[in-house]
C-alpha cells in the first residue's frame, strides 16, 4: 500500500503528529501503511519539535520489532513510520546564527533594493534572529522557506516518492512559519520542476489542515509575538488560501480547525522553552489525517469538523457517530493496557499472571519492554495534558486504580455473569487470549495477547 508523506510546519505541525503518533499506536484504522512525517521549522531546538522527534524514535523502534503478517490478529503500533530525513527534520539552510538582514545579505544590496527591502520589512523584521523560527512574522518566512525546494533534504523526500503516495500538510494560520510555510510548499508540490519525481508528486493527492486561532499568549513588550494580531492575521491569510488555493483547485482536502476557547500560555518565542501542552485542536487536527487516508476526492473538497455542544469538558460522547467509531475502540484499549502495564506492572510480570509460563518469562528485562514502558509515559502524559487544557478533553478517568472498568468518561461498565472482577477479569481474559495469538516472535505475540484480551473485554464491559 502506498505512504503518506505528512508535513509538519511549525511548532503546531509538531504538536499534530504528536496526538498522530499515540492514535496510530492505539490501532485507529489508517489508510495507508506507511507515513513518513517531515518537519519543517527553522527552531530545531524548540521543546515541541523535541518531544515529538523523540515520541517517534520510541515508536519506531517498538514498530521495528514488530512483523505484521496475516496471522497477526493486533493493530497495536501496526502503521510503520519511516524516517528519510536526520530527526525526521527538513533542515531550513543558510539560518544559524543569522539575523534576517544577513540572510537576505542587506549589506551588499544596492541603494535601490535596500529602500524596497525597507518598505516591505520593519527594522525590527531586519534584526530578526533566524535561529528560534520567524515570530509570527510570515513576511519572513516566505522568503527563507522560498529555498526548501532546492535543499538537498527536499531531493530525498523526492526520492522517497512513488506512484501513488500521497501528501498532507499541517500548519497553522496565525503564526510566522506555518503561515508562510503552507502556500509555498503547496505551490512547489504542484507546480516545481526542479527536483526528481515531480511529475508524480504534481499530480498527486494533497490534503491539509490548516489551523486558525486556538491560544493566546501572554502580553510582553518585548516580544516580537502578539497574540492580538492573530484574528487580523488569520482574516488575510484566509483571504489568499480563497483565491489562490481553494478556486485554483492545487489542493484536493483543505480541513478548517479553530477553537474559540483559548487558554493563554506564556509568551516564549522559541527554543527549549517553547513547550505547549497537548491541545482538543491538535488531537482532532490528527483526526484529520485519518480520515484523508480514508478517503477519495474526486473534487476538491473543503471540510470543518463540528461536534455536539459541550458546556464543559470533551468526551466520547461529544463526538458525533462517525468520528466516535473511529477512536473509541483503539483508544480505550490501548488505554487499558497502558493502565494494566503502568500501575499494575507487578502483577502483570509475576508468576501469578498465567500467561507468562512458557512465553513472557524473560520479555520483560528486555529493551522492547523498556521501550514500551517509555512510550506509555508519554502516552499518560499527553492524556494528562489534553485533559488539563482550557478547553479539556476528559475521555478517560485517570483515578481508577483498582477498577479497570471505570475507565471511560460517561461510559458505566456492564455488569457479566463471572467469577472474576475488576484486574483478574482482566487476567483472566489475557490468559485466554494468548491462547488464540497466532503471531511469532514474542513481540508479537505480546501486543496480540492485550489487543485481544482488551477486545473482549470491551465488547463485555464497555461496548456503548
């Protein structure tokens, strides 16, 4: 089956494939088996870009030791992501330790071109650092990221690319580089000459979400971001993408996201500081993207995502029935097995856990375990964050402890016909399921035994 290449732009781009990434590790049904995510900032120190690349090594590292053949029956961490650039970053070149005047090479212009370059920048533009992005400043950005094209990164991208591969952009519409970063990177992909395979990737299949105003910032006069220009911003922006993207017809899926409940975080213009927690915005910006894998555009289509009216926080029941189907099986059983191997981990790695005898006994001192331990940290931490947001996304009871079953927000647990409650139900129904795994390789195995175990176990105490 053909990739999907998914461009991440900006600090918004990273937090997006981040709530991806933890979707595509739940199993949510994706339409590709394969994408290879690029990110385009020039901040590569930036604490969002960071903790993205190292959600994905961690990813992809489990992935690597997983075979998905037929017989295995789990979608745990099933779509393969692919790495062809160094820290999956499209390097910005020519920007380290430059102010935008030197970039641009003011001081060797003519008199004439010094005026104009005057006219359309500030001189606060002009002293610009490069280093920590383009500080909402699209002006900037369009004319740094007007070289990606000719970069030798962008020559592997192409490369990379066959018949059939698709594309999808996330960028936001407020900001310096994800505003100037999408127009650009769309009119390449459609229209550029100059780098291999252009004719298959001109005429391939694009999508986009492009993300309007969903935070502010903290007013500081000696920021060179201001929040309070995002609505004027996001109006112009919105003005252009009309005319000279969505009439034109360069872009086959163009989803609309915004938020008018906006938490304010602290104003830091780039950097190691520069760490946004996850956001309803950017989990439903992940959103989609599996629904572009999903889909057939046989015209352009433009597309908003409403969900039901909610006084207070988010949950499944918020979702309308499409999109609840789509989440709610993967992520409340790759939740419970997070749960299970995150607070109960004793128990699951002792004799007393049947399954162990004769397949896991020694699974556990291993790295892949290791790995998995790590990844379901970060996992707890984006929920922890999704649901402490202004605008929160409350889909799982954190507080449960020693009640498996009270997991999900507004979901009461069944009651069945057993011997067994709570945990050694849970034990119970991964004794049995690890009879019914047909995978090789412990690995494997290991993931289908919980994917099973956990399916059951829904369909029994959590099916709605």
């Amino acid at each position: 089956m053909a990739k999907i290449f998914v461009f991440g732009i900006g600090g918004t781009g990273s937090r997006v494939l981040r709530s991806l990434t933890m979707m595509l590790a739940s199993g949510v049904k994706f339409g590709a088996d394969e994408i290879v995510p690029i990110i385009i900032d020039p901040d590569t120190a930036n604490a969002d870009l960071t903790r993205t690349v190292s959600l994905l090594n961690n990813y992809s590292s489990i992935r690597q030791a997983l075979q998905f053949s037929s017989d295995n029956q789990s979608n745990f961490f099933r779509t393969e992501i692919e790495q062809i650039l160094p820290n999956y970053t499209l390097r910005i070149n020519d920007t380290d330790d430059k102010s935008f005047q030197q970039f641009i090479e003011y001081a060797s212009m003519s008199k004439a071109n010094k005026a104009l370059a005057k006219m359309l920048f500030s001189d606060k533009n002009l002293q610009s650092s490069m280093e920590v992005g383009f500080k909402g400043n699209p002006n900037i950005g369009s004319v740094v990221l007007n070289q990606i094209a000719h970069s030798s990164d962008f020559e592997d991208f192409a490369n990379a690319f066959s018949d059939g591969d698709r594309i999808f952009i996330i960028s936001s519409i407020f900001g310096g580089t994800g505003a100037s970063g999408f127009p650009l990177l769309l009119k390449t992909l459609r229209n550029g000459t100059a780098f291999p395979n252009h004719d298959l990737i001109n005429k391939a299949t694009i999508g986009a979400v492009t993300i309007l105003p969903y935070f502010k910032l903290q007013q500081d006069d000696e920021s060179e971001i201001d929040s309070s220009t995002f609505i004027s911003k996001t109006k112009s922006a919105l003005a252009y993408y009309e005319n000279n993207i969505s009439k034109n017809g360069s872009i086959d899926a163009l989803y609309y996201l915004a938020d008018d409940v906006s938490k304010t975080y602290e104003n830091h213009e780039g950097g190691s500081s520069q760490r946004n927690d996850a956001h309803l915005i950017e989990f439903l910006g992940a959103t989609a993207i599996v629904n572009f894998s999903n889909s057939q555009f046989m015209t352009p289509a433009n597309m908003e995502l409403g969900i039901k009216e909610v006084s207070g926080s988010v949950s499944f029941d918020s979702f309308y029935r499409k999109m609840r189907e789509m989440l709610y099986k993967p992520l409340v059983q790759f939740t419970m097995m997070a749960n299970a191997l995150t607070h109960k981990a004793d128990t699951f790695q002792s004799t007393s856990f049947n399954a162990n005898k004769g397949n896991f006994e020694d699974f556990y001192s291993g790295m892949f375990y290791s790995d998995l331990e790590s990844f379901f940290h970060k996992y707890h931490e984006w929920l922890k964050e999704l649901k402490g947001n202004k605008r929160s996304l409350d889909l799982f009871n954190d507080t449960c402890g020693d009640k498996p079953f009270e997991l999900v927000i507004g979901v009461k647990p069944k009651k069945i016909f057993s011997k067994f409650s709570d945990y050694t139900l849970v034990m119970d129904r991964l004794n049995s399921a690890v009879r019914n795994c047909k995978s090789k390789g412990v690995e494997n195995k290991f993931l289908e035994m919980f994917y099973l175990g956990t399916q059951k176990l829904i369909s029994e105490k959590l099916s709605n």
